[in-house]
C-alpha cells in the first residue's frame, strides 16, 4: 500500500536536529510492506513502512509490528497525522495528504502493528520510488513563445501560477480550466476576443491578466460565477471594451482593476459597490463623466488621464420628470427606499434588472426613470489618495453625474451652488 504525502522524520532523542515548523515537510511516498525476497506468511512481523523522497528515493525502511507507540489522528481529517516509533525513536508526520487515502493506510498500519496475518493487509512491494513520485508538484510555469507551448502535454494539475503570454492564442485553452488549484493566471500579449463562461470554475483565482488582447466585452455571467469571492487583480487594459456590465459590481473582492487604453465610454454604474478596491486605473478611454455611485469609493491611487470628460454645467440640467409619477416609478421607489428584498423569485427579471440599476438622488432616496441629471465637478482627491493628473495641465478633477428625484431636490442644490459660487 502506498501514500503520497510530505513527511519529516523527527527524532525525539536529538530533538535540535528535527523541527517541527510549518513548510519543513518533504515531499514523499510512503509504503506498507515487505522487502523484496522475504517469504510471505506468518503474521506482520515482516512488515516494514518505508519514506522515499528526491534525495533517497531507495528509502528508509522502519519495523512496524509491536514497534508504534502511539498515533496522532486529531488533524486526519487535514491530511495531517504522526505515527511515533519505538525504534528508532521517531515520529514520522504526515502532512499535505489526501485525507480518505491517509484514513487507509493508517488503518493498515494499525492491523501490521497489531500482528495481523501479512495475507490479510494490502502490502506494496518495497522498491526505490520514482521521480516522478516524490519530486515536488509543479506550482509555477511560465511560458512566454509560441515555439514553447505545449501542445501534446497536459498542464500539470498542481500548478497555481499559469503565463503564457505571446503565444497568439485566439481563445482560452480548455486545459487551462481544468487546473482547480490556479491562483494567478496571465495570458497577456494574445489575441483572444472573447472569454468563456467556464473560467469561473477556477474557485481559486485571485488573479486574472488578460493585458493587450482582442477583447470586446466581459461576460456578465462571469461576474456571477465564484470569482466574485476570489478575484483580486484584473487586468483587462489595452482591448477594445466599450462597457462593462451591470453584474461587473459583483466581483466585490477586487483590489486592483486596470482598464486603460480600452474604448470604455462609461465606468459600471454600481462601482461604489467595490468597497475593497484599493488601485484603479482607466486612462486613455472615452469618459465623457464619472457615475454618481463613484464618489463612494476609497482607494489608493487613481490614474483617468487622457480621457476627453465633458465640461460640466450644473445650471443646464437633463430633466427627465414625469409628472405625476407612474405607478411603476412609484412602485419602484417604495421598494428601492423600504428596503423590501427582491429577486427573480419574486419580480420578472426585466424589473429586477430595472432596481438593479436604480439612480440615487441626492437626499438618499430612489429614482428609476423620472429624475433630474446634472454634472458636477468632483475633486478626485476626495476619493484617492494618489491621483494621476487628468490632463497635461495639471488638474485633479473630473465631472461627475448626479440625479435629483424632484424638482424641490434639484432646487435644493442650485440655491446651495449659486450660494457657494456667488
């Protein structure tokens, strides 16, 4: 019987020479079983368990019946145990195993050590390992031409950190989404123009660089797959998008999202929503102003240079009021100000898709398609801490859209900015 694992031997006589930190382990195959040559039969006093590894893959071999003092199962189920020997005086831990195969082979080792019949345990033969079984799961591969792409070969599925850059793929290698473990994945400098839906089951992916591609969206369902728990870093810049979708809001956990030199005529509309986001950069668009939801953010550092942002002028405003309120406006401000939950249970999805994408006014309540819109200047230091100048003449500010849900709202704040700038 045989275990992959990362083991550390640990004297208990010297106890300097072995310690017990996190990381220290070696990776491993361990095996129940007898020498080659002996004689089976009789019970399992023949039985030896043997650590192979990269430096001695011929293996250390230790006597298992009536020579184990004591297991330690209370992390089993982590893939982590220790099995502590009489003699020598060790204690072999076991870590990094798969947790239903380490269940097994502890129980096998239990009966040899017990002295059950040999013929009764499921025993392996005692031969040096290969090295492919003991040398560490590749973690990393970086792959940079075309020429070096394999083509044949399977990535290993151990691998969490994938670039393959300048390759001139055109889509998203259907190997790649089977590599469960990836954390990072860049595929910058390719030809890709669309992404498929799948790459949402990378459950562990932080980090996604799709950096100088053919790209002219990004898929609304990916928004909602389970990157909306992982994705820190994207990195969609220099592509041809022209919006973002309403779901884009979802990928909560984003940190860092760079857009430049894309043809993006507006930023998400919810992208206050993104209350982890710490870096942003969207320079070289097509801004004409910023959405009213992007003075909530709190971030790091800014870049919006180079985009040609309107000049804003709060004394011409977009009146869009419809007197009296239809009963759908009033029906969705009632819901949108209560608080009543909402969803595709309960309402068709063509009006969730309406709430969804809801406008604030300035006193805090809710507008869908009557209201007031203005521009207005914002200073972006009020939401960076860092801010890249906007244009060459050295200015930090951008116009950014406001709504008003009533003529008294919008009155309101003209008599404070006539005030202001009287």
């Amino acid at each position: 019987m045989r275990l992959q694992c990362e083991v550390e031997v640990i004297s208990r006589l010297l106890p300097t020479c072995g310690l017990r930190g996190r990381g220290r382990g070696t990776r491993a195959l361990l095996s129940l079983g007898r020498p080659p040559g002996r004689a089976p039969g009789g019970g399992g006093g023949g039985v030896y368990l043997m650590v192979c590894t990269a430096r001695d893959r011929v293996g250390a071999r230790y006597k298992v019946q009536e020579n184990i003092e004591r297991f330690f199962t209370r992390f089993v189920e982590e893939g982590k145990a220790t099995v502590r020997l009489r003699e020598p005086a060790v204690d072999v831990c076991l870590s990094k195993a798969n947790a239903s195969n380490l269940k097994t082979f502890l129980s096998a080792v239990r009966l040899a050590h017990q002295g059950t019949d040999a013929a009764a345990l499921p025993l392996s033969a005692l031969v040096p390992a290969k090295t492919s079984e003991v040398e560490k799961p590749k973690a990393k591969m970086i792959i940079t031409s075309r020429r070096d792409y394999p083509l044949t070969k399977n990535f290993p599925y151990s691998l969490e950190h994938l670039q393959t850059s300048y390759c001139k793929l055109a889509r998203i290698d259907t190997r790649v989404l089977c590599l469960k473990k990836l954390r990072k994945l860049d595929l910058s400098h390719n030809h890709i123009k669309q992404l498929p839906a799948t790459i949402g089951d990378l459950v562990c992916l932080q980090e996604l660089n799709l950096h100088d591609n053919h790209l002219e969206s990004f898929s609304g369902a990916l928004c909602n797959s389970t990157l909306q728990k992982s994705l820190q870093f994207l990195d969609l810049s220099q592509n041809k998008i022209r919006a973002l979708p309403i779901q884009f809001c979802q990928l909560r956990e984003l940190v860092n999202l760079k857009l430049d030199d894309n043809e993006l005529i507006r930023l998400p509309f919810k992208i206050g929503q993104l209350d982890h986001l710490r870096f942003l950069s969207a320079a070289r668009n097509k801004l004409p102003f910023l959405p009213n939801d992007f003075r909530k953010l709190c971030l790091e550092n800014l870049d919006l240079f180079g985009n040609p942002f309107e000049q804003p002028n709060p004394l011409v405003p977009n009146v869009q009021l419809k007197i009296p309120l239809t009963l759908l406006e009033c029906a969705a401000r009632a819901t949108i100000n209560s608080r009543i939950p909402y969803g595709h249970h309960l309402l068709p999805s063509h009006l969730c898709e309406d709430l969804d994408v809801a406008k604030t006014c300035q006193c805090g309540g809710a507008c869908l398609s009557s209201f007031v819109q203005v521009t207005v200047t914002m200073n972006l230091h009020h939401v960076a801490h860092t801010v890249v100048l906007v244009d060459n003449m050295g200015g930090t500010e951008a116009p950014i859209i406001c709504y008003f849900c009533s003529l008294d709202c919008y009155s309101q704040f003209l008599d404070r900015y006539l005030q202001s700038n009287g």
